[in-house]
C-alpha cells in the first residue's frame, strides 16, 4: 500500500516577496497630526523664549564694544571697530576693579557660609528627630516668605549697632543670613533622599557624628550643594538692595552699586560705552557659572525626585 508524501515547502527565492505578518495597527492618522502640531508649536515657544534671552546679551556685548556716537546711530548694526578702551576705562577710571573685588569678597566668604552653615543645619533637621525639629524646619521655610524690605530699618540699627556697618564682613554676615532659608529648605529635601545603611555603617566602624558628615554624607551631597550654590551665587551677585543700605562706604561698593554710580555720576554726559562694558564685566561671572556648574544643576534639581 503506497502512502502519499505531501511535498516539502520550497525555500523562498531571494527575490520573492515573503508572506506579510499582522503588524500592530498604528496610532490613528489625526492623533499623530496632533502630536506634530504640539512637537512644532512647543519647539516654536522655545526657539522664541531663547531669542527673548540670548538677544539682549548678545546686544549688550555688541554695544560694549561701540563708541557714544555709534550707540546713537547705528543702535542694531555691527561696530566699525572693536574699542577695548570701553573695559580699560571702566575697569580704571570708573574703578570697576574695586567693586569687582569687593563683590568677589562678600560673595565668596558669604557663599561659603551659606553652604557650610546651611549645610550643617538641613542635615540635622532631615536625619534627626528631637523636639522642636519640624517647628525650627518651617521657620527656616518661613523666612523664604518674609519680605526682605520690612526688615530693611531694623536691620540697619541692628547691624550698625554691632559696629559692622559699611564693613565687607558685615554684609557677608547679612548675605549668609538673607540666603540660609533657602538653602536649608533645598538642602534639607535633598539630604532625605540620600541612603542612611551608609551612614549607619560609618556609626558602626566607630565615625563620629562629625566625621560622618565631613567625610560621607556631605560629600553624597555634592550635587546638591553645587545647584543651591549656583542659586546663591546669582541671588548675592546680583544683590543691590541689601548694600545700598548697610554699605555706604564709596571704597567698599560692590558691583551693583558701581553700575549705578558709574549710570548717575556722569549726569547728561553719561559714558554710555564704558557703562555697557562695565555691565557685560558684572554679567560674565555669572554666565561663566552657569556655563561650567550646567551639568551639575540639572543633576542637582532631579537627584532629589528620586530615591
């Protein structure tokens, strides 16, 4: 009794078209137009918010390099010739260079305590329970709300009365105590992310409190400390409140107060070269941060969303 054999299938040639497989369907035609017309139109807000940004800058540098007379005329066109006499002139006849050092001074010893001081205090406050811990956390947070203009009066008196009146560390005092709430808020959030089995090993191994938090936590807390001190940085660089009325000395102006010195000294005869190069010497440090500490600020900012 013969048996049939049903012939083998036959490879494919090469150039066959293979049979086609069930392909999950594709996301409706009128739900991709929706999502390339938000992808364009959120791309448009933001290609717009960067020219809102980087074009005053980029004026500003330009202007910086122009005579009074081109300023006038030609506002929007390109200097004939670069005239680097603007920043030598503000740099020595408007003495540029000692409000930049004065403001290198209190912003770098302010800067420094805000982080050590606020750094100590949100690492107690997030890592230690004892009495009084959640009420001394939302005086701190407190401070964030409390406006700076109605403490400007007793602050003077206060700190004239200390004898630290139109002194560099005087106002280093004052800047530490304006930026610790906020540095203690930012810092506190971020320092309750971090993992406590190593910090109890250290306790194990026989570490004190102190040498736990110099030696492994606060390194951890790194990029944390990096973007609040970036914040820091512009809020006591940029500061011109606080000076104007506890530093009224002329030889211990910071910048802020030279741009508008150098702004109303000159009356109608105003060096508007030398005023917009001394504008774009104040503004560099701060654009040169930011440039450098970039990375480490957005780190900072979604490090303490994840744990």
């Amino acid at each position: 009794m013969k048996t049939t054999q049903t012939p083998a299938p036959l490879p494919a040639e090469s150039g066959a078209p293979l049979a086609k497989t069930d392909a999950p369907p594709g996301p409706p035609p009128k739900e991709k137009k929706e999502g390339t017309v938000l992808n364009v139109f959120s791309h448009g807000i933001l290609v717009l918010w960067a020219i809102m940004v980087v074009m005053p800058l980029l004026w500003a540098v330009m202007t910086s390099f122009k005579d009074d007379r081109s300023i006038f005329s030609s506002p929007w066109s390109l200097p004939d010739t670069l005239h680097f006499d603007n920043w030598s002139r503000a740099w020595t006849e408007a003495n540029m260079s000692d409000y930049f050092l004065n403001t290198v001074l209190v912003v770098g010893g302010s800067l420094i305590g805000t982080l050590v001081l606020g750094s100590m205090a949100a690492y107690v406050l997030a890592r230690f329970d004892f009495p009084g811990n959640r009420f001394i956390y939302f005086l701190f947070i407190g401070g964030m709300s409390f406006p700076i203009m109605l403490a400007l009066v007793p602050l003077f008196y206060v700190v004239n009365n200390m004898g630290l009146l139109n002194t560099i560390h005087g106002l280093i005092l004052v800047y530490i105590a304006y930026s610790l709430p906020f540095t203690v808020f930012f810092l506190t959030a971020f320092f309750r992310t971090l993992p406590t089995s190593v910090a109890e090993a250290a306790f194990v191994d026989g570490a004190s409190h102190s040498r736990t938090f110099f030696q492994i936590m606060l390194p951890m807390a790194k990029p944390g400390l990096v973007s609040v001190g970036i914040f820091n940085f512009l809020g006591q660089w940029n500061q011109y409140m606080l000076p104007t009325v506890l530093n009224t000395d002329p030889d211990k102006r910071v910048l802020t107060q030279g741009l508008v010195q150098l702004a109303v000294s000159q009356g109608y005869k105003g060096d508007w070269s030398g005023l917009f190069a001394g504008l774009v010497m104040a503004m560099l440090p701060v654009l040169a941060a930011y440039i450098v500490f970039q990375r480490q600020v957005v780190q900072g900012l979604t490090a303490g969303a994840l744990k």
